[in-house]
C-alpha cells in the first residue's frame, strides 16, 4: 500500500484539535511524525512532535520518537538530554514500561554513557 502523505496527516492533526479531541489530535501527531521521519522530512516530523508535546507534555511515546529523530540528525548531546529527563519522568510516574523503551534505546545507541547507565541500573 501506498504509504500516507506526511502534510495530510499534519492537517488532520489540526482537525482533531478544532474538534476538541486531545487524544486523537496526540495520536495524530505520532503518525504525522513517523511519516514525516520515514521520507526523510526531518523538521517536520520534530515540528509534529512539538505539536504532540503541546497536546500532553509527558508523553513518553513522543519524547523517545524525539530523541530518535534526535540521533537520526546525528545530535548525540541533546538525543541523550532527552533520554535522562524521560527517564526522570519515569522514575516519578513510576512507568516501567518507559524506563524499559529508554533503556533499550540507551544501551543500543549510548553503551558508554554512566549517566545513562545509572538511569537504567
């Protein structure tokens, strides 16, 4: 199947918003920038992210797709900022399935980084 088009998928994350659904227009957001990443549109998957982020800021889904786009770019320093604040956010939420993702993430992309390592001990 023909995969979909990023700008519509941006579009619908505004419809979602003017019909006052949080949750869809969240969930949008997260297929916007997926599609976006897979076509290499890279600013705009962040921008998508950013919308997703305004909609619920601690939305670990949208933080880690954040710092994978994040190394995709090949930005180590601020890809690893953003794994240490999800995984504080973690911690306080007790979300283990969370701390779980950003590990795997961590160990497969940041093996010698101790603060990481802490996180995830």
């Amino acid at each position: 199947p023909k995969p979909p088009d990023p700008a519509l998928l941006t579009l619908a994350i505004e419809e979602a918003l003017e019909a006052g659904d949080l949750d869809e227009a969240r969930r949008r957001s997260l297929v916007a920038a997926a599609a976006h990443r897979a076509v290499g549109e890279f600013h705009a998957a962040m921008d998508a992210c950013y919308q997703g982020l305004a909609i619920q800021p601690s939305d670990p889904d949208i933080h880690l797709l954040l710092a994978e786009l994040y190394l995709d770019r090949g930005w180590r320093g601020p890809a690893a900022d953003k794994l240490l604040l999800l995984g504080r956010l973690a911690q306080l939420t007790g979300d283990g399935a969370t701390r779980a993702r950003l590990c795997y993430l961590a160990a497969a992309r940041f093996p010698d980084d101790a603060r990481l390592a802490a996180v995830c001990a």
